[in-house]
C-alpha cells in the first residue's frame, strides 16, 4: 500500500509539473503569435511607404512632363501623409536600436526628396528653366532615392529575418505545448487505469482508500479536460497565425521562392508562380524547361551558371539583379527585378536559397515611353532652331528673286536660271515647314472643318495618285465631325499617309479611311507621355502593306529618319504628321506588326462651336505711304524687309532689337505700323515690345514676323485673339497684304 501511495504520489508531482510547463508554453506561444504580427504590420507600413514616395516623385516628373495640374494635388496628397507613415513606422521599430537607426538616417533625405519635387514642381509653374536646368544638373533628387531605397531595403531584409525566426519560433512553442498537453493526457490516464486496476486487487481495509483515489481520480479528469480546453484554444490561436501569415505571403506583389541545395521548390507564393510558373513540388530543372531568361537588353541570354538561383545557391548574395522571363508555356513576359540570399545551417553550410522578385514591367515600359518622348521633343526644339535661322535667309533669297526677276524680264536665259532658282527656294521652303510641322513651330490656321467631308475629298484625289492596284475604301462616322484644326495640314497628314501606305504595298492592297467619335482615359493618357485624357475626334489609315519592326516603329517620327531606298523619300512625312497632330492639341499612334500590315490613328480636338469659319478671301497686292517702325534682329532680314517696304511704297524705321526700339520710340518717333519679330536677343520679345510700346501710345498697330513662334505671341502655334503675324519666309504679295491689313486694323484705345 505504501509502494501504491508512493508511487501515485510520483505521479501526481509529475502532472502537476507538466500542467506548469504546459501553462508557460501556452503564455510564450501568444507572445510569438504577437511578434509575428507585429513584424508583417512593420513589413505592410514600409511598403505603404515606398508607395507614398513614389508617389511624390512620379507627381513631380509627371507634372514636368504634361503641365496636368491634378498632378499637384497627388503630390500634395501623398506628401502630406508621408510624415505619419515614417513616424509610424519608427514608434514600431522604438524597441530595436539598429532598425531604429536605419530609420533616422533616412529622415532628412525623405525630406529632402520631398521638398525636391516640390521644388520641381515650383520651377516648371514659373517656367523658371534655368533653375530646372540646376536642379537637373544636381541630379540630387535621384541621389537622395537610390538612398533612401537601399536603406528601406535594408530595413526589410532585418525585418524578413525577423519574421523567419519568429515564425519558427511561435512553431516550436505550438509543438511543445501540444506534446506537454498530450504528455499531462497520458499520465493521467495511465495514473487512472493504476488506481483502478490497485482498487480490483485491494481487501475490504482499503476501501475507505480506494474511496479517496476515485475522488482523486475524479479531480485529475477535470483537470484534464480542462488543460484539453486550453490545448484546444492555443492551437485555434496558431491556426489563426499561420493564416494571416500565408494570406500576407500570398497577397504580396513582390514573388518569393525559397529552394533547397537540390533544387526542389519548399515555398513560394501567388506572385512568383505568376512570374516564372514555379510551385512547391517543382525543381530548378522544371523552371528552366518552363522559362528562358535575358539580361536587362532583353536579347542576352543568361548562362546557367549566371541565373539568379545558381548564384544563391553557391552562396552569392546580390541585390536588383535586372532579368527579362520570357516563359516557354504561353505566360506573358515579365521584366523583373531580382534579390537573393543564401540560407545556411548553424554549421555555415548552405541549406538553400531564398530569392525575392519585384515586377518592374510597367514602370520600364513608362520609361521607355518618357525617354521616347523626350527624345522628340529633344530633337523638335534642335529642328524648330535650325529651321527658324534658314527661315530668315530664305527670306531674303525668294523676295530677291521676285525682284530679279522683274528686273531681267527681258532676258529669257537669265529669267529661267533666276526661275531655276525660285523653285528650289520653294522646295526648300517646303523642307522648312515640314521640320517646323515636326517640331511644333508651324503657325496654323485653323478653323471648324467637316472631317469627314475633308476625308472624302482626299480619298477622291488619292485614287488617281495611289493606282489602281490601291483599293481605297472608307468607314466614316455617320454623325457629322467637326474640328477645330488647319484642313490643309489634315489634307497634306492624310496624303503623307496614304503614299507611305502605298509605298508598303508594292504589289498592291487595301487602304482604308475611317473616322470615329472617341475617348481617351486617364489610363490611356498615363500610358501614352502628353495625352491630356478627353473626347476626340479619331482619324484613321489602314494598309494591308509589310507593316513596321518594333525598332524601326520606335523611330518613325524622327526627322530624316527611312527606311525607303535613297531619292524615294525624305524622311519628313510622318514627322510633319506628328508634329501637326501635337500642336493641334491632338495625339497621334501607330499600330503595326510585320506581315500584318499599319495602322496610323490621328486624334483630333473636336470644335467647341460648330458654326465652321470661312477662310478669308484673297487680295489684290496693296501699297501705301504710311510710315513703318521695323524691329529685326538679323541683319540681311532687316535690310531686305527695308527695300521690300519702300518698293511698296512705304517709309521706314528699322532698329535691331527691342530696347532700341524703345528709345526711338520714347525720343518721338512717329510711325503708324509696329512691324517686328517675335523672338530676339536682348531679353524682350516682340509681345513684349509691343505692351511696352502700347503703354506709351496706347493705339499703335501691331504686326509680327517669326520663322516660328513660341509661347510669348502663339500658344501651341495657334494665334492669339487680336494678333496678326506674317510667316517666314513671306513673298513680297504676302509681305504687303498683311501691312495693309494690320493699317486698316481698327486701332484698340
């Protein structure tokens, strides 16, 4: 009896002992569950973060690409949040020391980042180029966010370590609770099945004890249930974990893979099966059946040895790692960005890899739009300048002509070298308006015209001039079009269109004319750099020709740039279409695929008033003997314009820029007729001149001249209400009716 009573005794210190151990696993695995949690909501506000920065800084190139000013307000928006997410993150992080400081050491740059595109932002509002030019040039802005993410990508790396070891660790606690609770079951039952297998073998004296161990007995089973209950709870609690640990990992954008040394797939998430097909179960073997990777170019191969994986595995770590996955299986191709760390165990030895990938697809894909698009407005401000200076000589070269001409009449050899002469100048006054067309210098004149009236007559015409190997069909719009643009420039768009269309169909093929109602949206418009999202009028030319490479569809809009034999063309037409579509207020797109033929869509601005303007009627050419006060930078211009306007009759002033315009004016000067150029040296254009002057004499008459003309007299090459300007190169005919119709002008008091 007393060996029995001993030996329960034992027993019940051992359960008592594993009921204490059983209660501190159970409080230590709430504490793990909670630091799990903890480490993902740190990961999810870093995260939020970057987004909110990158925010910041797409608002501020965005607004100095497109002048959108809903753009100011995504800035303003994510700025101001950026603050509480930063300090956020630190009160997180306030109990670890090194992270902690990884966050004070970015807190100015990510101010300073800030306060940069703000400035950005500022300098393109004033249009205060040469500090846009310094701040450019500083390229601190970049600096400041290759910093800032490379300390935010150290910041959650710690943090991944730390959600790996907390993890495992809230497992062990779960795996040891759940062996105690079982361990506690067992003993009690074995505790059990001994009292009553004693009471069988006890004598009547020991009843009143048996009596007291079913009593016992009876204890110990309540508090078995009750430790099961606890059990039940604390694995409720893990599976609860462990959920909101696998919904994080499978809802993340980024992809994660971790391997072992042999290959095999042990983890990997939604993302990075999207990404490169891989799965648990798979093999490194079975990813590179199923994908073929390429350096950055998108053309290199990577070496095996070189793939991301192989390198991890021989123990290389490395960070934004550039690749192009091109899958063999029907996926779509990805451009990612690739970060890899090798696993080791406690011996240093790798126990495999883990790899983290970030999809760039779309934001390479924006960049390549915004370097094209930068790349034609680089090259249409160089031609606008070229074009402008050639402008000024050909001025002077047509207007000596006419007058040679006049002067050898009587002499048919020397008048035809002299006509000769006048139709290259013509020619390369063709030239020039075709670079100015690109660059957006052009002085249209536009008016409300029937689009799809203005289709049908070129289809009309293009008949004869394209063949009849050329099947020309139209789909128009059964709704009458009308927009607000220059009708010759849509007429000479479509005809560049039409015989480049023609020319991709040496054999013959089908050309098509539509037009539609449309709208662009602001996915369009972010996607395509300089659309302003709204309601166009659509304008399209289909062919069934050899259709365009993606290289040589890149370039189409560049000036000179062919792919025609030499003599067969210029290599302006498509640029004078781009340049007439942009400066219109329109956009213009190509869709072309080798063998499957183009299609080049024009979008046009509808009209705000759908009244159509009649051109204005032709004049006869006019003199007079009014007096002319003539404002010219460029020397042989200025001489020219001189003689041009005594041959009319007229007398004249003439001065080289602005502030010695003002001075003859402010000395007395009459004069009936302000005629000058819109841009000259000196700091004052032709507008300004022209209020300066008008403060002085409140009803002068005002006529402008310009090769091209930039936002100070025309916006977007379209006149100003009330403003009369005379292109260059002008005729001596052209030259005297726009004299006289700024002299009849009605002079504003």
């Amino acid at each position: 009896m007393i060996r029995r009573g001993v030996a329960a005794g034992i027993g019940l210190g051992m359960l008592l002992g594993i009921g204490a151990a059983s209660t501190a696993l159970d409080i230590k695995s709430r504490h793990d569950a909670a630091r799990v949690n903890h480490t993902l909501k740190v990961l999810q506000d870093t995260s939020e973060l970057r987004v909110e920065l990158r925010q910041v800084e797409a608002a501020g190139r965005g607004y100095a690409l497109t002048g959108a000013l809903n753009l100011i307000d995504d800035f303003r928006t994510a700025s101001a949040r950026i603050p509480a997410a930063f300090a956020a993150l630190q009160a997180e992080v306030a109990d670890n020391p090194a992270q902690s400081e990884r966050l004070r050491s970015i807190d100015g740059l990510i101010q300073r980042r800030v306060a940069l595109s703000g400035e950005l932002i500022r300098l393109h509002a004033v249009s205060d180029q040469a500090g846009i030019d310094a701040l450019n040039t500083r390229a601190e802005g970049r600096t400041a966010m290759t910093v800032i993410s490379q300390r935010l990508d150290e910041f959650t790396a710690e943090e991944k370590r730390q959600l790996a070891a907390r993890s495992a660790t809230s497992r062990t606690s779960g795996t040891l609770l759940l062996a105690a609770d079982l361990a506690g079951v067992t003993l009690i039952l074995l505790i059990a099945a001994y009292l009553i297998r004693s009471t069988y073998l006890s004598d009547r004296a020991l009843r009143s004890s048996l009596n007291r161990s079913k009593v016992e007995a009876s204890s110990l089973e309540a508090r078995a249930l009750e430790q099961q209950d606890h059990l039940a709870a604390a694995y409720e609690n893990l599976r609860h974990s462990s959920e909101i640990l696998e919904n994080t990992f499978n809802s993340m954008a980024e992809g994660v893979l971790v391997i072992e040394p042999d290959g095999k797939i042990v983890l990997s998430n939604a993302a990075v099966a999207q990404f490169l097909g891989s799965r648990p179960g798979k093999t490194f073997t079975d990813m590179k059946v199923d994908n073929r990777l390429y350096e950055s170019d998108g053309a290199t191969p990577i070496a095996e040895a070189a793939l991301p994986i192989a390198r991890t595995l021989r123990g290389e770590e490395f960070d934004r790692k550039e690749v192009v996955v091109k899958p063999t299986d029907g996926r779509p191709q990805h451009r990612l960005m690739v970060s890899g760390r090798p696993l080791r165990n406690p011996d240093g030895g790798i126990s495999g890899a883990a790899l983290v990938y970030q999809d760039i697809t779309d934001a390479h894909e924006s960049e390549r739009l915004l370097q094209q698009a930068q790349k034609l407005d680089a090259i249409g401000k160089l031609t606008g300048g070229v074009a402008h200076d050639f402008n000024n000589m050909l001025t002077i070269i047509t207007g000596s002509i006419e007058a040679l001409v006049d002067e050898i009449g009587d002499r048919p050899a020397t008048s035809e070298l002299a006509a000769l002469v006048g139709r290259a100048a013509d020619r390369c006054t063709e030239l020039i308006r075709h670079l100015l067309a690109f660059a957006r210098k052009q002085p249209l004149r536009p008016r409300d015209i029937d689009v799809n009236s203005t289709v049908l007559d070129i289809a009309k015409l293009l008949r004869p001039t394209l063949g009849e190997q050329i099947e020309i069909n139209s789909i128009l719009e059964e709704e009458v079009m009308i927009a607000h643009i220059d009708s010759a420039q849509l007429a000479n768009s479509l005809v560049n269109l039409a015989i480049n269309a023609r020319d991709a169909m040496p054999n013959g093929g089908k050309l098509l004319l539509e037009t539609h109602k449309t709208a662009l949206d602001e996915a369009y418009a972010a996607a395509n750099a300089g659309v302003v999202p709204g309601n166009y009028i659509m304008v399209a030319v289909s062919d069934t020709g050899t259709g365009m490479p993606a290289e040589v569809r890149d370039r189409a809009f560049e000036p000179f740039f062919t792919t025609k034999d030499a003599g067969k063309g210029s290599g302006l037409g498509l640029s004078m279409v781009y340049g007439f579509a942009k400066q219109s207020g329109g956009h213009v797109k190509i869709y072309s695929e080798e063998g499957r033929g183009t299609t080049i869509r024009l979008y046009l601005p509808p009209a705000k008033a759908s009244a159509a303007t009649d051109a204005a009627p032709e004049v006869l050419i006019p003199h007079g003997n009014e007096t002319i006060l003539v404002v010219e930078d460029d020397t042989l211009v200025r001489t020219f314009v001189v003689g041009q306007l005594h041959g009319l009759g007229y007398t004249t002033t003439a001065v080289a820029n602005g502030a010695e315009a003002l001075v003859a004016v402010t000395s007395g000067l009459r004069f009936d007729l302000l005629f000058t150029d819109v841009i000259m040296p000196g700091g004052m254009t032709g507008k300004e001149l022209a209020t300066e002057i008008a403060r002085l004499r409140p009803a002068v008459r005002v006529l402008y001249t310009s090769g091209y003309t930039d936002n100070a007299m025309v916006e977007h090459g379209q006149l100003d209400p009330g403003a009369l300007l005379l292109s260059k190169p002008y005729r001596r005919s052209e030259l005297a009716q726009m004299v006289r119709e700024a002299l009849d002008r009605r002079p504003v008091p």
